[in-house]
C-alpha cells in the first residue's frame, strides 16, 4: 500500500467525520478514560496521521521519558507498516521523524507560561510551524481555567489544534451526567470535544459526549483493539 491510500484508508477519517472534520485551528479537544485504556495510543494515532500528510507535530509529555514517548510512535508505526503492507515505510519513518518534536517537562517544575514561550520560540524563532499539538499526562485536577485560556489563546494565535489526554482516577464516579470529566467541569465551555474511552469484554469503545456546542453521548462507529490498541471501524 502506498502512503496516499493509507492516509485515505485510515480509522483516523472516519475519527474525524465523526466530529465534524476533526479539531480546527484554534480548538482544543481531550480523550478522557482511566489509566491504561489507550489514551496515548489514540493521541499517537493522531499525530501519526497529521505526519503522514507531511503535516507537523509536537507532543509535549508530562508524565513519559521521551524514549517512552518513542517506543508508542515505533510500535504503533511499525503495526501499520505490517497490517497495511506499507510500501517505502523507512523513507515515510525518516520524513515522519524530521516532522515531529518531542517535549518533555515536569508538572511541578514549569508553569503554562513558561511552556507556551517555549513552543512559541520553536514555532517562530526556531521556524518548526507545527500544525497539532499533542499534550499527554497532565494532571487535569491541577489545571485551573486560566491555564486552559493561555493554551487556547496560544492555539488560535499559532493556529494549532491542541488534543489533550486526561486520566480519570479512582472506581468512583468521575463523570457527569453528560459523560464529561468531572475534573474539567470549571472550563468545559472552553474544551471543543471530549472524547471517551470504555473498556468492554472484548474491545475498547469510543464515544463523543461534547462535540462543540452539542452534547450527545453517542457512541461512535469505532473502538480500540485490546491488544494493539489500534483504532478500528465497527
């Protein structure tokens, strides 16, 4: 398979038809679940997808070594090379590599501040126009409403689309009645789409309780294998 027909063949289309053509400029999505069920599986995904349209990337990690980081873009590249025979995969993995940045800080040892001037500098000084950012493993209960307005004002400045994961802790109920996190519920105005994860008996469903102004906890025609945790159609 040639690149052209995996990028129009990918799950990540039909991801993206589901919330109105995917993330805009400007907009911030999050995928929420608990620890383990494929958050960062799903945000690689993502990016992978935006890299093979030459687009650029930078995924910010707040939990993860970047080696960790590595491993989940080396796996998950290498599963879609074997399942869709993709052809000239090690020129694809070099210019895919030469596209993405990778970041890793501390939650206690850097303010939002600090980071957007340093995404800033890499965008403009540094002439890295990335078009996604990726943000994995931050803890949502240390994130106030003004964190989340500099990061907005930044993406519509930048015209970045920013994803986020958010983990959901604890067995107790963690959501609202609309399946919003409750850890998000003092910005959730500010949060375009949320997307959740369900672990079931034999796969990992998907649903979107917020699309922009809607609310409608749906399930989307999609879910995640359990053990590649590749997104897949049905």
């Amino acid at each position: 398979m040639v690149k052209q027909e995996l990028i129009q063949r990918s799950p990540v289309r039909v991801f993206e038809k589901s919330i109105q053509g995917g993330l805009k400029p400007g907009e911030v999505g999050i995928i929420a679940s608990q620890s383990g069920i494929g958050k960062t599986s799903v945000l690689v995904q993502i990016a992978l997808d935006k890299l093979l349209q030459n687009q650029k990337v930078i995924h910010v990690s707040f939990t993860q070594h970047t080696d960790y980081v590595l491993a989940w873009y080396e796996d998950i590249f290498n599963e879609l090379v074997n399942k869709r025979n993709l052809e000239d995969a090690a020129a694809i993995k070099d210019e895919l590599i030469r596209n993405r940045v990778l970041m890793n800080f501390s939650q206690d040892g850097v303010t939002a501040a600090q980071i957007i001037r340093s995404l800033r500098a890499m965008i403009g000084d540094g002439g890295f126009k990335a078009q996604t950012l990726i943000v994995d493993g931050i803890d949502f209960s240390r994130v106030d409403r003004d964190r989340i307005m500099a990061v907005k004002e930044f993406a519509r400045e930048s015209e970045l689309s920013v994803w986020y994961s958010c983990t959901v802790k604890g067995d107790k109920p963690h959501y609202d009645k609309r399946n919003l996190p409750l850890s998000i519920k003092d910005y959730s105005d500010l949060i375009d789409v949320v997307i959740v994860l369900e672990a079931r008996s034999d796969h990992i469903q998907l649903t979107a309780p917020k699309d922009r102004e809607s609310f409608n906890p749906e399930q989307m025609s999609l879910r995640l294998d359990p053990k590649t945790l590749l997104i897949l159609e049905g």
